[in-house]
C-alpha cells in the first residue's frame, strides 16, 4: 500500500511538481473574439500587400506596354490560384490553424487578385474602389443582421450553405482546370464581354453565398469562444473571415463589372 501510494506521488510529481510543492495543473489558454479580429487584420494585410505587388505589375505593364511585367503578374496569379483552391479544399474537411497556412494563402489570393484588379481597373476604371466599399458594406451589414440575431445559423442552414459551398469550388475547378486548357465554359465573362443570362445566375448566387457564409464564421467563432475553446481556434476563425471577404470582394467584382457592360 505504501509502494503504491508513493508511485503515485512521484508521477504528479513529474508532472506538476514534486509532492508537497505541488503547483496548479498547466491550463489551456482559451480564445477571445479579440485573438480572432487581430488575425484577420494581419491576413486582410497580408493580402493587401502582396495584391499590390501584382497591381503594379500589371499597371504598369499596360501603361508602359511591358508584356514581360504582366507575363510575370500571370504566372504569379496562377501560382496563387492554385495554392489558394488547394488550401480552400483542406478547409472543408479540417479547420485551418496553422498561421503559416493562413498567410500562405492569403499572400497566394493576394497575387491573384491584384493582377485581376489591375485589369478590372484599367477597363472601368473606378470598380476596384467601389467593390471595396461594398464588400465592406456588405461585411458589416451581415454582422449587424448576426448581431441582433436577425439572420441565426441552424442545422438546416449550415447543411444548406455547405452543399452549396461543394458545388461553387467544384464549378470553379472544373472552370479553372479547363482554362488551363484553353477552353472556356461559358460560366464567367471575362471583361469587356458580353454577358449571358447564365453567368449573370452564377454570379449572383456566388455573390450571395459569399455573404450569407459569414453567418457561419460569426457563429462558429462566437461558440468557440463561449465554450473556452483552445486559443489556435482563433486562427480558424480568422482564415474563415479572410477567406469569405476575399470571395465576396472576387464576385462583387465581377458584377459590377457586369453592371457595365
């Protein structure tokens, strides 16, 4: 009985101290809805700034007639691309908590979507700023209809708007494998075309999907945060409101860019 007792104390020992001097047992810092804004601020950066890179590349290519610039701008946008459908694709099936995952992405998108931009820009010049401003009017109204639980997540809702997130990737995929060889589906017209009455139906269902995915995010992070959740969490939560704004700013884009035609 004494061995026995005595093999005990000396294994809490090892773990917390030996017996007698024995400190509390190490606890798990929690998350806080202020871990996860202060991420997403420095993913938004992360974004923003490798956009700008591509930007000036092709800005400057088309104002200079430097198609190697814009050449470059392509390949890295491609590059982006790739990376970000790749990660885009873990995420469905694992929460994504690795902070060099999260900027790899958001550097990835970046590229692509300043390259993107630029072209946008140069052909209605004006758009880039104003799908900014109602990505942010966007994002804020959704958070105000969260807030005073005007619009709630529910099983039906999440299985609705995961099934519908299935079939977005797998149309842009399928859309973007087939770029990559030269044909074109039809789904999305390219500035300057004209556009049909299928992508303007593809574009507003993405546009909308794009929003009502932050009702998603704001209820996954605010019960992690009730329920004491691990403080990495924060880093999914965080992934989650990049990755939803990049996408709304992507089809905001695309339809005002529609608009004009």
């Amino acid at each position: 009985m004494m061995k026995t007792q005595y093999a005990e104390q000396q294994r809490m020992g090892a773990a917390y101290g030996q017996y007698g001097q024995m400190t509390q047992a190490p606890q798990v810092e929690t998350m806080r809805i202020d871990d996860v804004i202060v991420r997403t601020v420095a993913l938004v950066g992360a974004t923003f700034v490798a956009a700008m890179v591509t930007w000036t590349m092709v800005a400057s290519g088309i104002e200079n007639g430097d198609e190697s610039s814009i050449s470059t701008a392509i390949t890295l946008g491609t590059i982006g691309a790739v990376v970000g459908l790749g990660v885009i694709l873990f995420s469905m099936f694992r929460p994504v908590m690795n902070p060099i995952v999260c900027f790899v992405y958001a550097i990835g998108q970046g590229l692509l979507l300043g390259g993107v931009s630029a072209i946008f820009e140069h052909q209605y010049p004006g758009i880039v700023v104003n799908a900014l401003l109602a990505t942010v009017l966007v994002f804020g109204g959704m958070l105000a209809l969260y807030k005073f639980r005007i619009l709630k997540n529910s099983p039906m809702f999440t299985k609705v708007m995961v099934g519908a997130g299935f079939g977005i990737f797998a149309l842009i995929v399928v859309n973007f494998v087939a770029s990559m060889f030269g044909a074109n589906l039809g789904l999305f017209a390219a500035p300057g075309e004209s556009v049909s009455a299928l992508q303007w139906i593809i574009a507003i269902a993405m546009t909308l999907w794009a929003a009502f995915s932050f009702i998603l995010d704001f209820d996954m992070i605010e019960q992690s945060a009730a329920h004491g959740a691990p403080k990495k969490y924060a880093w999914a939560g965080a992934f989650g409101l990049t990755a939803g704004l990049i996408f709304l700013y992507w089809n905001l884009l695309r339809l005002l860019g529609y608009l004009q035609e």
